[in-house]
C-alpha cells in the first residue's frame, strides 16, 4: 500500500530505534479514507477463506478491523482489555504483556462471540514482540474457532512478532513491513 507508506514516511514519528508513533494513522486520530482502504485490502488477501467473523483487541486495532469486517459483511468482535460489571464472567481471558504500554494486561473474549462454527480474520494494527497477538490466537483456539490469518497493518520485521507466529503455522499478511528505525529513519522492506 504505497499511500499508506507515504503517510508514514510523512506522519508517523520515531521515539527510539524500536517505537514508531503513529498516533495520526492508527493510535489517536484515524482517516476514515485511509482506513477503510486498509479494509478493503485485508478483504481482498483473505477473500478465499470463509471468514464469518473480524477479531481484533480494543482499541487502536478497532478501525481497520471493523472495516475489514465491513467489507468482508461478518460481523467484527473485539477483545477487551477491561473488565465491566456487565463482562461475562465466563469468558475466555488470557494475561498479556504490552510492548508500546510497558504493562501487562488481560484481554477478555465473551464466549458467545466465538464458536467452533467460526473461521476468524484476526486484524491489529501494529506488531512487534507478538505478545497480545500470541494471547489473542490462544482464545482462538481455545475457543475451537479456525483462525484464517492475521492482518497487520505494520509489521516492525526487525521485530520478532509476526516472525514468531509465522513460524506457528499461522497465515500473517501485512499492509507494510518497517525493517529498521535505525538512525532515525523509516526503512520498508
């Protein structure tokens, strides 16, 4: 996605050699053009699985997830990282720790939103270490869904993320792939 990487290049900032910012794109603010091109896109690679549901986890991976779903017609669920009052105390719950916020936390999934009659497009937004994306394709699995494959909108490839969940078996497809932050520039591969 050509645009997508030029709006990096010219958006995005580098806070060290492994933190890219990109709070204009995806985190904070969201093009609602941009993003539902990102959609269209994921659509477009995972067209031939019959994917009946979009999974993400809340929050920056929420926007190009439901215009994935959107354009795919399934319906998008999103695992929670907060318990409410009104969580299903049954759900099916994984600890995680997270790169960009230096915590761990646990992401929740209601178990009437997955089946083993589901076959899941997993869409986030970024990837690094792969920690949440781990946690996420463990509720999947635990949950007897088929995982179709994940999506990732930018895939830090000097990272061992998607590399690590590659070599699980799992179909990763990313919109870009940053091979270095080095210097203070972005590298594509």
């Amino acid at each position: 996605m050509d645009q997508l990487k030029e709006r990096i290049l010219r958006e995005a900032s580098i806070l060290n050699q492994d933190v890219l910012k990109l709070d204009a794109l995806l985190n904070h603010q969201v093009d609602p053009l941009l993003t539902q091109e990102m959609g269209k896109e994921f659509a477009r690679l995972y067209a031939e699985s019959p994917i009946t549901k979009v999974i993400t986890v809340e929050s920056s991976g929420i926007p190009v997830a439901y215009a994935t779903a959107l354009a795919l017609g399934v319906p998008l669920v999103f695992a929670r990282r907060k318990k409410t009052l009104i969580a299903d105390p049954d759900a099916y719950c994984e600890r995680v720790p997270s790169f960009t916020k230096g915590i761990v936390t646990d992401i929740m999934v209601s178990r009437q939103f997955l089946s083993p009659s589901d076959t899941v497009l997993f869409i986030d937004d970024i990837i690094a270490n792969g920690d949440a994306a781990r946690g996420l394709i463990k509720i999947i699995e635990r949950s007897g869904a088929k995982l179709a494959g994940l999506g990732v909108v930018v895939e830090k490839s000097f990272q061992a993320g998607a590399r690590t969940i590659r070599e699980q078996g799992v179909r990763v497809e990313s919109l870009v792939r940053i091979a270095s932050l080095e210097g203070g520039k972005i590298r594509f591969e």
